[in-house]
C-alpha cells in the first residue's frame, strides 16, 4: 500500500533544501507506485479471465455433437467438440450442416451427424445442430470451461 503522508514529507524535505534525501525518498515512492499499478493491471487481467470463464460456462451448450455459444437470442456456432474439450479453444466448424470439419484439428463431424441420429437424437435436434430452428428445443447442459 502506498503511504501517501510520505508525499508530504518528500515536500517538507525539498522546501528544507534536503534535496538528496527528499530525491531518495520521491524515488522510492515512485517505485513503489509503479509496483502497485503493475499488480491492479495483472489483477485486472485475472478477473476479466474469471468473467470470461464464468460467461462460457453460462452460455456455452453441447447438444450431443457440437457446442453452441447463446449471446443473447444469437445462437452461434457449430463450435468444434474435439478442439474445446481437449485445449479449451472454441473452433467455430466449417461446411454444411451434414459434413462439417474443423479447419484446426481436421476432425469431420459428418458421421458423427449420421451417428447421432443413429444414437436417438430426434428429429428436432438434428435440425437444431443443422442451424434450423427445432419446435422442441431441448436445452443443452452447461459444460464448464476446461482446466488448464
């Protein structure tokens, strides 16, 4: 924490012509200050990754395939499984809805699709994961943001 009755006593040691003391002491209230602003803008940058991790695990879904990220009533996406569940990135997915790939890791989701419908997922959902809006939407769970 900077002290900040030193400042005047920096000031009381100039106005006495103590100038190599009042130097020292006004350098060492600079470094301090220096020190102290460098650890806020670290402090900063931690919370914004705090936020950053909190809005993902709020607004991020896996709907069997893919994950989604909702912003407000935007759903975007289709967003790579492999990629997010293994290094934490959200790939967005290139191709149409029945032959997609990530342009990073080269996975191909278009048997992953076909095996889906195989697994039960309705008809609804496939059109979900297609980008059309579903009549029943079921919601997704949260995934939360992978740990590095």
């Amino acid at each position: 924490m900077l002290e900040y009755y030193k400042f005047k006593t920096v000031f009381d040691l100039f106005m006495k012509g103590l100038e190599q003391e009042a130097r020292a002491q006004l350098m060492e209230l600079q470094r301090r200050y220096v020190a102290i602003c460098d650890e806020n803008t670290t402090l900063k940058m931690q919370l914004q990754e705090y936020e950053d991790i909190l809005y993902l695990e709020r607004n991020l879904f896996f709907d069997g395939t893919f994950y989604w990220l909702v912003t407000g009533s935007i759903k975007q996406g289709p967003f790579c499984a492999h990629c997010y569940n293994t290094e934490g990135s959200l790939m967005r997915l290139s191709g149409e809805w029945h032959e997609r790939y990530c342009p990073s890791c080269r996975t191909s989701f278009a048997t992953q699709t076909a095996t889906a419908v195989e697994a039960g997922f309705t008809h609804g959902a496939m059109q979900e994961v297609a980008g059309m809006p579903s009549p029943h939407r079921d919601r997704a769970k949260v995934i939360p943001f992978a740990k590095g």
